[in-house]
C-alpha cells in the first residue's frame, strides 16, 4: 500500500489537502505536526478520529523521529507544508523560520535521500513553497513564471527560497526525484486568523478595526485553497520530478479593495446597514520591507499537467465569510493566549 507523509497538515493549506487527498481515497496518509501556534488538531480532527489520516505529533527538525517514521512507512510520497509562514512574525523574530523552513528541510530531504536509496518504484517529494521567493513585482510587469529569478525581501521568503535551493541540491547532487511548487496567496477555510483575509473577516464580525498596512494598494494573486491542493494533486499524479510548478489565481487585487469586499459581504451576512465594518478602515504603519505586488503565470501548470481552477475570488468569498461566521467558535479559542500577545505587539491593540 502506498504511504503519503504530509508534514504541517494540521496547519491551513496541509488541513485542506489532506481533506481532498482522503477524500479521493488511495494512498495511507500520514500527518507529522509540531503544533506550533498555528497547527491546530482541530482541523484535521475528524479523519484523525475516523482512521483516514494517521496523525504523529513531532518536529521536522527532530532527526530520530523523521528517520524511525521513513523506516516505519517507506513512504513513496512526501508532501511538504510544515512551515514557520507569516512574514510579519519573521520579521519579530527570525529565528523559528531559518529553523523549520531550512534546518527542518533539510532534515527531511536526509531521511527521503536514505530511504530512497534503497527503495524501488517512483517516490516523490513534493517541496510547498511559495510566490514570494521571487521577490515584487512593479506595476505592469509580467508574472512570475518557473524560470523568474530568486529575490527574496523578508525573513519568511528567504527562508522559504533557501529550502527551495535545498531541494534542487539534493536532486542535482543526490538524484532525489523532486518537485517545488510555487504558489500565491491562498484564502478559504481553516486559515489560522493571522493572514489578512480571516483577520479581516473576524474583525469585521466583531466589530474591530481593520488594519491596513500603508496605503493598502499592494497586489496579492488570490488562489482559493481547494485549488491550490488539486494543483498539488496534479503535481503528485503527473508531475516530473526534477521540475518547478509555478500555480497562481489569476486574480490579483489590491488589498485596500479585499478588504472593503470583505466589509460588504459581512454587512450583507449579518443584515447591518451597508458601510457599516467599512467605518473601522484604518490605514497603519506599512509592513518594514512590504513587497508591493505578486502575480503568477500558472501556464505551465493548465498546459502540462492539465490543471484548472474552480473557484473564482468574488463568487467564492461570500461562503468564506459565512464559513468564518459558522465557526467563529473555533477562531474564538485560537484567538486567546498566544494570540493575544502577538496581536497586541503586532498591532498594539487588544485582540
Ligand atoms: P500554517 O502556518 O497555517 O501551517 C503550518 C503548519 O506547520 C502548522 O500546522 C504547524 O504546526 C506546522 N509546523 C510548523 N513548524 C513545524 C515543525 N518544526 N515541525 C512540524 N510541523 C511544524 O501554514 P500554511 O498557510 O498552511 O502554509 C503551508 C505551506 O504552504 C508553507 O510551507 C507555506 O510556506 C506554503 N505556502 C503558503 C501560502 C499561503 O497563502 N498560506 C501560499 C503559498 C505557499
Ligand atoms: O504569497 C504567498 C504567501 O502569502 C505565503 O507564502 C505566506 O505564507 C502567506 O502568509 C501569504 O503572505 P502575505 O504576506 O502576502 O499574506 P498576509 O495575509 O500576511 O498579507 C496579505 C497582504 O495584506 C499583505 O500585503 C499585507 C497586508 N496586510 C496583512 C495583514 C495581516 C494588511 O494590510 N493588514 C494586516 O493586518
């Protein structure tokens, strides 16, 4: 039987894929999460309960443990989310970033290489990474592509490129059949209420300021998380290790225009007088380094391995919104503790 491990799958992106990957059956899937802050049981809670995800609690980073799991499994497949991912906290503080992103790859890379070794059939390790090891884009240049040089500005995307780097070594030094994918900015459920699209609906629901980081025109390409995880299906299906994947929406926006469309569809949902979030719209100090504009040309991606998104963002946003409202219990016990603290430093305000 063919084994996944699927590191950081308690996390966001990871929690979505393994949903999609369950769901569509096949290979046994094994989940390897530290829990930082981010990682969250819950949102994997159910298929840990009902057998369809094997869930271990553990650090990429620790060794023993990566390589018992690699002898335990000879997995074929490695799907690699598990990451340290929100840039305004690499810049608080670096440290846990060059640990996890690099050191932690690194660490996994070893144990794929040493199992592999000595394994037959077609394994793969899958590397998630990320449109911003590109660096800004300035207003009407064209997209990044797989051939777009590295430039990474914050903590975060440097890391993120060095695993990239990483990973192209150990296939170039030691043949390691793998694939890095780079994708934009993924919205839709169980998005931890740090990034802007949870934090803004949240606090539109609750009636809190929305922070908007200088003059709110910087560009993301927004990506509904369902599709990026068909996209990594694709790769994981008929990929051809040795390549690059650039995946993207298509749809860049300006944040200042999010986050008033989120402020609309929260009006709408909760029946309040349109404008009414709007009116706790307020400009803050920029992020130090802000990269101005992301955009990604995923033509290789529909052309090659015959890729399609399903979502689009403005008819996809409003049952984000409503899904952030039917849980708001699951955000209310995230936002607590830690949370708190960090909001308070980030923003200088209560959460
Ligand atoms: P996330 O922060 O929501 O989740 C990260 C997960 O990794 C958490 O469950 C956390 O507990 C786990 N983790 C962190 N350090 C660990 C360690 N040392 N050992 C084991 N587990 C650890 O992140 P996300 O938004 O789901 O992103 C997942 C991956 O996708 C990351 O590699 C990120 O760089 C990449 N990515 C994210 C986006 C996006 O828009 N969110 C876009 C492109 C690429
Ligand atoms: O592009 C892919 C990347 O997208 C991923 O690699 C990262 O893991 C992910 O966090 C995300 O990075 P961003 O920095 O683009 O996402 P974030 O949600 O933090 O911010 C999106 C934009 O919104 C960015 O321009 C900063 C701005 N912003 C963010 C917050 C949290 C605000 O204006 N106010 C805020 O309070």
């Amino acid at each position: 039987m063919s084994h996944w491990l699927v590191t950081g799958a308690a996390g966001f992106i990871g929690a979505n894929f393994v949903r999609l990957a369950a769901a569509a059956g096949g290979p046994r899937l094994v989940v390897l999460d530290a829990l930082t802050y981010a990682g969250n049981l819950e949102n994997i809670a159910d298929l840990v309960a009902d057998g369809r995800v094997e869930f271990h609690r553990g650090d990429i980073c620790d060794e023993p443990l990566v390589t018992g799991l690699f002898a335990r499994y000879r997995f074929d497949r490695v799907v690699h989310f598990a990451a340290e991912s929100h840039v305004d906290r690499s810049i608080l503080g670096a440290g846990p970033f060059v640990r996890t992103n690099v050191h932690g790859t690194a660490v996994l890379l070893d144990a794929a290489r040493a199992c592999w070794k000595a394994q037959t059939g077609d394994p793969l390790f899958l590397h998630v990474s990320t449109d911003e090891v590109f660096g800004s884009l300035e207003p009407g240049e064209a997209p990044f592509t797989e051939d777009s040089p590295y430039r990474p500005n914050s903590p975060y995307s440097a890391s993120k490129a060095a695993a990239d780097h990483l990973v192209r070594a150990w296939q170039h030094t030691h043949g390691l059949p793998a694939i890095i994918s780079n994708c934009s900015n993924n919205y839709g459920p169980w998005q931890f209420p740090e990034k802007l699209i949870p934090l803004m609906i949240l606090n539109a629901i609750d009636g809190r300021e929305l922070p908007v980081y200088g003059d709110g025109m910087q560009v993301r390409d927004w990506l509904h998380v369902e599709d990026h995880c068909t996209a990594l299906l694709a790769m994981l299906e008929r990929g051809q290790p040795g390549r690059t994947y650039v995946v993207g929406g298509n749809c860049e926006r300006a944040n200042i225009d999010i986050i008033r469309r989120i402020a609309s569809e929260v009006d709408a949902l909760l029946g309040k007088p349109a404008g009414s979030a709007a009116k706790f719209i307020r400009h803050v100090a920029d992020r130090p380094g802000h990269d101005r504009r992301y955009a990604m040309n995923a033509a290789v991606l529909r052309r090659e391995l015959g890729w399609q998104p399903r979502h689009d963002l403005e008819g996809a946003l409003p049952s984000v919104v409503r899904w952030y409202w039917e849980n708001r219990e699951w955000a209310a016990r995230i936002r607590s503790g830690a949370y708190r603290e960090y909001y308070e430093k980030q923003y200088g305000a209560r959460a």
